[in-house]
C-alpha cells in the first residue's frame, strides 16, 4: 500500500537557515559560516546522508527482528563527496550534486554469516539508498505570490 511522507521546508529569515517539520518532528537545515550561513543546523546534503544512515540502521534493526537474527550493535558511517564549484554553476561540466558516497556498516552479533546477510538485505532494501541509486521523477510545481 502506497503511503506519502509529507515535509513542509520554510526559510526563517535567518542568514541561510530553514526549518523542515514533519509528523511534528522539526530539523533545522544551515550552511557553514564559511558558506555565508550560520552554522546552526547540518546543510541539506548532510541531512541526506545522515537519513541514507538512519535508513540502513532502522533496516537492519527491522530484518533482525523479523529474521530472528541476535543484533547487539549497528552503526553506520557515510561520506559523500561534493564539488560546489557544480551547484554554484563555475564548472558546468561538475555535477550538481553528489559525486560518490561510501557507506560503511558494522553490525556486533553473535553469527556473523547472519550479520553479513542482514547487512546486504538491508543495503538492498533501504528505501532511502534505493532513492540515491535509482532515479526517482521529481516533479517541481513553481508558485509565485
């Protein structure tokens, strides 16, 4: 069954920052100093990250469970290399957005062949690693008040 997620994003008025909520959940979203911000949130780009590692945490958490796999541990490390000089549109051959991300998962159990197919179930099935893997239609409707 098809569920929608819904965020609503606002600016605040403050240098670079907005708020995003959702399910009256709220993250604020900044850029470094450096970057003309205010350094009070995590940018965009590392809130995607950090939800592609929550992501394959929960799944791993998730299939455990339903696997009946004994988990005592799960952390996950992700890196994602950007070239601004793309976004900021100095090198149109660069792309946009990101150019490569590693994912590292450690996993702490007992039976390590299960925790190696628990991982590579959860590399597999995170919805939000199928999201950066396969393209998704984004569809952008523009309103000017």
């Amino acid at each position: 069954m098809l569920e929608t997620s819904k965020v609503s994003v606002v600016s605040t008025g403050t240098a670079l920052q907005a708020k995003a909520e959702s399910r009256g959940f709220t993250i604020t979203f900044d850029e470094p100093v450096e970057s003309g911000g205010g350094n009070t949130g995590m940018n965009p780009v590392e809130g995607l990250l950090c939800a592609l590692g929550g992501c394959q945490t929960i799944a791993t958490m998730i299939f455990a469970q339903m696997k009946g796999v004994e988990l005592s541990g799960v952390s996950v490390d992700v890196e994602g290399d950007l070239d601004p000089d793309g976004f900021m549109g100095k090198a149109p051959d660069v792309r946009n957005g990101l150019q490569e991300v590693r994912v590292t998962l450690r996993l702490s159990g007992s039976d390590k062949e299960q925790l190696r197919e628990l991982a590579a179930l959860a590399e597999e099935r995170c919805p939000v690693g199928d999201c950066l893997k396969n393209p998704v239609p984004l569809r952008t409707e523009i309103v000017v008040d």
